[in-house]
C-alpha cells in the first residue's frame, strides 16, 4: 500500500475522545505469546485468531518516524490509526485480545472498543523495545487510558511480554518464565476477576493444543495448520479439519463453530515474527492468514519491503483476498448472515473422502508457500526483494483461492 503519515500533532488524548463513541465489542480472540525458547526458528512469535464483527480487513504500510510497520486495520480504516496487530521496522510487535473481567475507569467491566486500536498504532509508531511500550503504558495511565486488554508485544532482543491493562494500571509476564515458555489468551487477565470474562473453552482448548506440541517446536506454519483452523472442543467430540476427509461429501455433516478457535466471525489469524536475538541484520515479519481460517491461504509479510501487496488492501468495498475468502465462507457456511445458523459449518464441503472438498487444495498453496518463503530466507534479502516476493506469494494465493468453486 501506498505509504500514508500521521499528522503532525496528532495526540493519544484527542484520538480516543473521538473515539469513545465507536467501541466495538464483540470482540473474542484466541492468542499466545511465545519466548524463542518455544520457538522452533528461535525467534519470539505472537499469534492471533482476530475474532469481530468487522469480518472484511486490511493489511496496510504506514510509512511513519521514528518507526514505520505493517498492521491489520478493518476495511473501512486504511489509514492505520486504529490497528488490530502489526509489526514495524525496529522488530516490535503488538496485538490485543479484549480482557472483559478487568475494571474500567467507570467501575463498570468490558473492552475498550477502537481506544486499543489507537494504542496499539501509537505503540508501533513509538516503540522499539517491550520497555518501550512499558513507558508508553505509564505515560497514558489515567482517565484518558479507558481500555481492559491483555496486549502481547515482542522486540528484537527476543523478548515477549504480556500487558493486562485497564486505566489504572497494569500487570505484566515475561512469557519465558511461563511454564513451557508461553501464554495463551483469550478474553479474560488472570490479573483480573476470577471466573469472570468470556473465552474460557478457547483458552482450554488452545492450551491443550500447546501441550501437545514438543519443547521448542512452536512455529508459524504449525499455529496455521493446528492451531489456528483448529475445530475442537474440550468438552465435545467434534472433529477436526484433519479427520473431515474420512466422512463422505453425502449427505451432509455440520459442525457448531461458536466455541472452537476457528469461528465463523475469525476475520484473519496473525504469527507475528520476531527478529532473531543473535542476528541484528535480521528481519522481522507478519504471516497471516487474510480471512477465516478455514477458507484461507497463509502468506508473508515484511515492513522493511516498504509496501504491502494489491490484493491485501486495494478495492473500494473489499480486499482482493478478503473478498475470496468471504467468497468461500459462504461455500461452508450457506447460512451466513443469518444469525444462530451462520455458526455452523459444513464441513463435507471443506473436506471429504471423495476429494471434493475446498480446503486441500488451500492447504496445497500454503505448504508451497511455506516452503518456498524458507527458501528465500536462505540469505539475506533487500526490501524491493522482500517486496517483489510478497507480491508473487499474493498471487500464488488468489490463484489458489480463485479455483474454488
């Protein structure tokens, strides 16, 4: 995307007045917060399955001093003053998942709207280091700081931090003292009210995923596979995509999404990419997956390219690639739009034993993704290289995507 500035004397304090009225809700996210000691490229990582209403977004480049960087913003907000997750180019990196059990600055409890939008695109434009965004916490500590948020952030000294945030403070865990070197959220701070806040059987069953992975083996092509298209249920006995091929394409079987990480409201899922702690010259990176993602292709992304491609944020209604994976969504989901009922999926149309299904050959696109983007990592790139490659992994996708039928 075109480079866009803020303006000159832009402040926190205006921002989030203006901004009061327009909180969302509705807002429930599956995330974790990875040390390198989990991670298998020994780089610190942040996913995140953005759950909202605000199920068409965007990925733009905001070109911006001290540090520019690439985040995911909603359709209708290109400018990249209200952001949801992004990495700049000093290797910081920041998401949210809305905390609905820590105090707001009414004594009332719930999420604090577009206001950690503002914040998370201040703190990219800002900070380099986890202390950093710290300092910039303290800073706007008070009245004027109207948020209840866990905020994940990394640096390139491979820290990974986790911020329960409200107005009147914060708490925070450095994420490589945790048991197995990370931390799963979803919509509750284990700062704040007990038994209170939403999220609870995402977070069970995204813990329960982590547990099974090796020491050190985390990685962003794993979180896609098992993780972030995961179906599960801790409590229930429903299949995942793996197991959609042993049912037949007839008659039809249907899966309940509402309390599975991948839901029918997941906008995109974000691993945020650290640089590497023992390497300066190193570069950090975003892979997302543009859409729910059941019905996407993962893709990568780099600040340093200085741009994002076409297909992640041109068009006047939608995004190239959000509007082909809002396209096969309703391929799953023939009940979209209608409420209750657009909360089950069909799955013999994602996969089935007959091969009909959607998503092997999404799945096909996303390995040789992988695969060739680890290729081209083998040395060291230029931004108009990083530029040049995101764009073709772009189109490699929108043909995979466009096949759907």
């Amino acid at each position: 995307m075109k480079p866009f500035a803020f303006p000159l004397r832009i402040t926190l304090a205006l921002a989030l007045g203006a901004l009061t009225l327009l909180a969302q809700g509705d807002q429930d996210c599956t995330a974790a917060v990875i040390s390198p000691a989990a991670s298998e490229n020994h780089r610190p990582l942040i996913w995140k399955n953005r759950d909202t209403k605000e199920l068409s977004n965007r990925v733009v480049y905001v070109q911006e001093a001290p540090h520019s960087y690439i985040a995911v913003v909603d359709k209708d907000e290109p400018s990249g003053h209200i952001v949801w997750a992004g990495v700049n180019t000093a290797g910081f990196a920041i998401m949210n998942t809305a905390s609905y059990n820590l105090q707001k600055r009414d004594g009332l409890v719930g999420d604090g709207g577009n206001q950690e939008g503002v914040i998370m695109a201040l703190a990219l434009r800002k900070c380099a280091t986890v202390e950093d965004f710290e300092a910039l916490l303290n800073a706007e500590k008070g009245p004027g700081l109207n948020v209840t948020a866990n905020f994940g952030v990394l640096d390139a000294a491979g820290k990974a931090f986790i911020y329960e945030a409200n107005s009147k403070g914060f708490k925070k865990f450095d994420t490589s003292e945790a048991p197995g070197s990370y931390m799963v959220l979803t919509n509750f701070s284990r700062s704040g009210k007990e038994n209170a806040g939403a999220g609870y059987l995402r977070f069970e069953r995204a813990t329960e995923l982590a547990r099974q992975v090796p020491a050190g083996k985390l990685s962003p092509r794993m979180i896609f596979r098992d993780f972030a298209r995961d179906t599960g249920h801790v409590f229930l006995h429903t299949p995942i995509h793996s197991q959609f091929r042993e049912g037949p394409a007839a008659p039809e079987r249907w899966i309940h999404n509402k309390f599975t990480i991948n839901r029918w409201d997941t906008a995109c899922t974000v691993v945020l990419v650290g640089k590497d702690p023992g390497d300066p010259a190193s570069r950090a990176m975003m892979w997302i997956l543009p859409g729910e993602p059941m019905t996407a292709v993962g893709l990568p992304l780099w600040p340093d390219a200085g741009i994002t491609p076409e297909p992640f944020w041109k068009g006047e209604k939608e995004a190239p690639l959000w509007a082909q994976t809002m396209r096969i969504k309703r391929i799953e989901r023939p009940f979209y739009g209608i409420p209750e009922k657009q909360e089950y999926m069909n799955i013999s149309k994602v996969d089935n034993r007959e091969g009909t299904g959607f998503l092997p050959r999404l799945l096909a696109a996303e390995k040789d993704i992988f695969d060739r983007t680890d290729q081209f990592l083998r040395k060291p790139r230029t931004p108009a290289e990083l530029a040049a490659f995101q764009n073709e992994m772009a189109g490699r996708a929108m043909e995979a995507l466009e096949s759907v039928r």
